[in-house]
C-alpha cells in the first residue's frame, strides 16, 4: 500500500462515472494562474470543472517568464487549432494569505533555502508572496507589459483568503495597452 492507494481508489469512482471532455476552447473562457498551495485547490475553491479553465500552480502563483510563454501558446491554440477570433479569453491571476512563500521575506530564510535547493535567492525571492494583495498587482502589470501577451488576452488580479475562503477581485480584467488603443 502507498500514498497513492486511497486516491487511486477516488479515481475509480472517477472513471466510473466519468465523460471525456472533448478537446476544445475552456467553457468559461479563463485561465487561471495560481499557488501549489494545497489548500489553494481552483477546482474547490472557484468551483471549476473539467474542460472549464486550464490552471498554471507554481510557487505563489507568481508570473514569471515560463507562465507567460504558457499564456502565450495557449492564445496561439485558441486562435490557430480552434479558430477563436475576437476577445480570446481571460488570465485570472489569483494570490492567497498566508502563503508559505512568505517566508522568503526574510533574508536569513531565503539564504538557507537557496543553500539547500540549489535556487538563486532572487530566484527565490521572485516568488515571495508575503501580500498577496501587492504581489497580485505586481504580477498582473507584468502580465500586462509583456510583449507575448496577446492583445486579445485580458488580465484580472484576486486574492483568495484562507481564513474565509473568499475570493476578492484586486484589479478588475483589463487588457494590454495597445488592445486599448
């Protein structure tokens, strides 16, 4: 028996009962980009399901250069293989208290974590989320400059609070500068 024993039993229940989900353009037209956090679940927390949204986790669910390549080829999907045209679709950028990236602020951390992981501190300190009400604006303005973002693709910024479990939106969908223009 395994870790893996329990959840693979869940997953027959799964199969049991389970419809493919045809490939095609996500249901609710959004992407999400957020924690790994385990307690940080966008199927539980925002009540998704399959073939509604795809979701990038990363540590902080920050945005960074790999996460917006990913956004980059997904507009490139949209538009090419299912010959989306117009507003594709929107990146929900949602940061969460409590994150245990937070612990990076601190610079005596940050140096043992880069000591054991082999990361670079400003790698690591890239990912701090320490407020996530800041770091969320930070990350949808970088979202937002980037020069692969297509200018059909709109940016919101939320925060998903542990203690409650409410999502609050920070930074309303907006969409780069030149779509404005």
């Amino acid at each position: 028996m395994t870790r893996m024993t329990l959840l693979l039993e869940r997953n027959e229940q799964f199969a049991h009962d389970h419809t493919p989900v045809p490939l095609a353009p996500p249901t609710a037209q959004l992407l999400v980009v957020t924690c790994l956090d385990h307690r940080v679940d966008p199927a539980i927390v925002l009540g998704l399901r399959l073939g509604d949204a795809p979701v990038i986790r990363n540590a902080g669910g920050r945005v960074t250069r790999a996460v917006i390549e990913d956004i980059a080829y997904l507009a490139f999907l949209a538009e090419k293989v299912f010959g989306m045209t117009g507003r594709l679709f929107e990146v929900a950028v949602v940061h969460h208290t409590q994150c245990g990236t937070g612990f990076l602020a601190d610079p005596a951390f940050r140096r043992d974590a880069a000591q054991a992981t082999g990361i670079s501190e400003a790698t690591l300190g890239a990912t701090e989320v320490a407020d996530p009400q800041a770091t969320v604006r930070t990350d949808v303005e970088r979202l937002l400059a980037s020069p692969l973002l297509s200018p059909t693709v709109s940016v919101s910024g939320h925060v998903y609070d542990i203690g409650t479990g409410r999502v609050t939106t920070i930074l309303d969908a907006r969409y780069p500068q030149s779509a404005d223009a």
